[in-house]
C-alpha cells in the first residue's frame, strides 16, 4: 500500500499506478516539458489542470529532499515546492519500488538547456550568471550549503530584463545555523567545476557564443558572488563625520533587491570611527514593496520595473501629494489590468503577466522613439501582440516545440536523458528578444556592485 507524506495532500494523486516503476507510466498520465538531465526518473505527471513534477529515489533521499525543499519554501527562497513524499511502493508481485518525491511544477521557468537551444546573447548569459549567484548567496545567508551546485540543477524565470534562478534539486543540500567561509568556498568550487563542463557542453554543442570561453565564463562565477557576499554581510569602518555612509550602505543593498533587518552599529567611545554591518538581510526588497501595495506577487526586477512605471505614473498624473496605496489601486486598474486582460486567452501561456507588462513597455518605449511620439499604452500593447508575443515560444507548459533542443527531437518526449532521435527537425522557434539588442529601457546590471558604489557615491 503506497503511503503519502504531505503538508498539503491532492487527493487526485492517490488513484495513480504507483504500482508501476515511473519508467514505465502510460503517456495518459504524463506531460512532455523541457527539463534537465537527471540520474534519476524524473517524469511530469498531470492531474487534473495541475502538473507535478515526479521523481523516484530511496526512501531516506526522498524524505531529506522534501524536508529540505520545505524548509526554502518557508524562508522564502527560490526553490520548487514539494507536495509529497510516496513511499510503501510495491509491484502487483510484491516487490519493492522506490518512493516518489513530488513537487509543484514551476511555471514559466526554463532549464539551461531550453533556453540556450533557441539562441542566448553573451549578455544573457551573464545573466542567468548573475541570478545563480544571487541564488547561492541567499541560499548561504540562510545556512544552505546546497553541494551540487549546477545548471542543471537550477531553473531560471525570466525577470524582466534579468533572470531569477530558482533551486531545484536539493537531495545532497545540508541545513546549518550558520555557514563557515570553508563551506561557502566549498559550494562555490562544486559550481565552478559543474558550470566549467556544463559550458563545454553547450560549447560543444555549438550553443554557447563564440565570444564566450567557459573557463572565463565559470572564474567570473567567483568574482561576482565575493563582491555581492560582502556588500550583504560585510563589515565597512568610517570616521565619524562620515554618517551619511550608512545611508548609501542601506540604499545600495536595496538596488540589489535587499532589506536590511538587522544592522550593527558601533561606534569608537570619542565618536571618531563608526563600523557597521549588515546582521540579517533579506531577499525581495521591490517585491515585497509592489505585493503590500497592490497584492501583485512577482519576481524582484519585474517588481522594480512596475514601481518605476507606477513612480512615472503618479507624476504624470500629478499625485505626488496623494496616498501611495490609492495611487498604487489606480495604476492598477488603469494601466497594468488593462494591458494584462489585453492579451489574448491562447497567447498566456508565453509569458507570465508581469512579464509581459514589462515587454509592452519596452516596446512602447521603442515604438514612441520611432515615431517621435509617446504611443499610449493599449496601442503599443496592440503592436506587442502582434509583432512579438504571437512568435514567441509557450513557456507556460507543453507545447512540442518545446521539447525539442535546437531543432533536434528527443528520442522520448518524456526524459531527454534518452538522447535524440537521428533526423533533423524544424528549427526552434526565434525567441526576438535574445536576437535584438538589449534594451536602453531596462534596468541592467543589477548585480554591478561597482556601479552602485559610484552612483551612491555621486548621491552625496
Ligand atoms: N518542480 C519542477 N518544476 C519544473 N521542472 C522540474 C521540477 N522538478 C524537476 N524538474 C526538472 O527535472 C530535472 C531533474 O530533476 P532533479 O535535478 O531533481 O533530478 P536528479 O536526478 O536528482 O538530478 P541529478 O542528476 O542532478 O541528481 C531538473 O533539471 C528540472 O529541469
Ligand atoms: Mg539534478
């Protein structure tokens, strides 16, 4: 008799064939979604108009990794929900199967490999670096030493112009109070080395940029996550005269998407030198800002897109004076409702909302230089439609082009493990973001550290 562990059971999934080896499931009860390769079964089931995410492992891996993955899920971090834990699997004869960890799929994300088959930008790519090190620092500041750092093991969602990387795969990952310098460095290696031969890979799939080297690629990894770990939790000394430098400290974390919970503050006895440091931060500074005043929850960039579209349109309609929360209630219903319920019901699955509020105001922005005029927003919403959301790939759920790797067909929809079939297919569908260059319009280098000094500096 199979047994469910479950904080929050779905009583659909009781009736499936737990008797059969996940290998082995008819194709009734599984969906085709582009994924990662992985050592174990790992299958997308559907029940109902949900899907889940299916993988079979032993029995003291399941319950750590639903353990795990529960504990991200209450701190907030980026990582897939687990629903349950199947265990007691046995076959009509009797023998034993190995439990079933499932977890909620993650909508709209795309594995590594999805989104290099249809053609990334160097830029990107630098990207979707800087997400997985954001990740791996908030995964760090809350004592996850994750030991199998990799793309692989990580899902990326678009968010606005950057990524946001959610975690995947936590069978190997270990909770602490707190990490020690070792450890961090210890994570940071296991990613360079995976990242290093996840890069050849793609290398020698002719789907990395020709610019691009993967050793540079994965030294940078180290570099980037050194300069974000201390501005998160480093310690700064100044003279006394020097106050204002708390201030830019504050700031410069919340560009970064942080909110200083704790800071320690101690000065010299005569009053000359201040040394502080930041003692808890925490993730999802715009985010958390755009959820309380209009009950939206999205990603960290395109939260801080929407408030600089929603500061824009409180001074266009000149409410400076008025409350932010009304101001907010209005720029809701007036401008990012009426662009979401533009979209046509069969183009929804490409992008999610905020997302594709973020791509109408660039191209609004775009438009409006090239006609010399600021084109109102239901039009360029129009315009986006038709010139680019209806060409782009679903990223919602299935659809077969998806399950394809540049232009190649998988040898079994259902586990890419399995390699290709040998013939060629139709090329993948051209993604018109990843082939123009990138927007003025949208917010870049978010992790650029440096960048950030200077302008606070250049505030005083
Ligand atoms: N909840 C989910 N939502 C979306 N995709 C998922 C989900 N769970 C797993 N996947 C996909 O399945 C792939 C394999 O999952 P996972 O990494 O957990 O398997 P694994 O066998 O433990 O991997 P490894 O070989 O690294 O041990 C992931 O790369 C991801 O693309
Ligand atoms: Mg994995």
């Amino acid at each position: 008799m199979p047994r469910f562990t479950s904080a929050k059971p779905d009583s659909r999934l009781i009736p499936l064939p737990w008797d059969v080896p996940l290998a082995e499931w008819p194709a009734e009860h599984l969906v085709a979604l582009p994924r990662g390769i992985s050592r174990h079964v790992v299958r997308f089931i559907r029940v109902g108009t949900s899907v889940y995410a299916a993988k079979e492992l032993i029995e003291a891996a399941a319950i750590h990794e639903y353990r795990t993955l529960q504990d991200l899920t209450r701190t907030d971090t980026p990582a897939v929900e687990p629903l349950a834990v199947v265990t007691g699997r046995t076959t009509p004869h009797g023998e034993p199967l190995d439990p079933v960890l499932i977890t909620r799929h993650l909508e709209f994300s795309l594995p590594y490999r999805a989104l290099f088959s249809s053609g990334v930008r160097p830029e990107t790519v630098n990207r979707l670096l800087d997400a997985l090190v954001v990740l791996l620092a908030r995964l760090h500041l809350i004592g996850f030493l994750w030991l199998d750092v990799s793309l692989s093991n990580v899902l990326f969602r678009r968010d606005a112009g950057e990524f946001a990387a959610y975690l995947v795969d936590a069978e190997t990952a270990e909770m602490h109070d707190q990490l020690t310098d070792g450890q961090r460095a210890h994570d940071l290696s296991i990613a360079t080395t995976n990242l290093f031969g996840e890069f050849c890979d793609l290398q020698a799939g002719r789907l990395l940029d020709e610019s691009l080297d993967p050793l540079y690629l994965v030294e940078s990894i180290n570099a980037r996550y050194a300069e974000l770990w201390s501005e998160l939790t480093g310690a700064e000394e100044f003279p006394g005269a020097e106050l204002y430098r708390i201030e830019n400290r504050v700031r410069r974390l919340n560009a970064l998407g942080f909110d200083i919970a704790e800071l320690d503050i101690t000065t010299a006895q005569d009053g000359s030198s201040v040394r502080i440091q930041p003692k808890v931060v925490d993730a999802g500074h715009h985010s958390r800002r755009l959820l309380r005043l209009t009950g939206l929850d999205v990603e960290e960039n395109q939260a801080r897109r929407l408030l600089n579209d929603l500061d824009t349109f409180r001074f266009r309609t000149n409410q400076q004076d008025t409350d932010e929360a009304l101001v907010a209630h209005q720029w809701l219903t007036e401008c990012f409702q009426p662009v979401v319920s533009t979209i046509p019901e069969h183009l929804r699955g490409k992008r999610d909302g905020a997302q594709i509020f973020h791509e109408v105001l660039d191209y609004r922005w775009y438009a409006s230089q090239r006609e010399h005029r600021e084109v109102p927003l239901v039009e360029a919403t129009w315009g986006y439609i038709h010139d680019v959301l209806s060409g782009l790939p679903d990223e919602a759920l299935s659809s077969t082009a998806e399950v394809e790797e540049a232009g190649r067909r998988l040898a079994n929809p259902y586990d890419p493990s399995q390699g290709f079939v040998d013939d060629d297919g139709e090329p993948m569908p051209e993604d018109p973001w990843e082939t123009e260059p990138s927007s003025p319009a949208s917010p870049t280098g978010v992790l650029d550290i440096a960048e950030l000094r200077r302008r606070a500096a250049g505030s005083d």
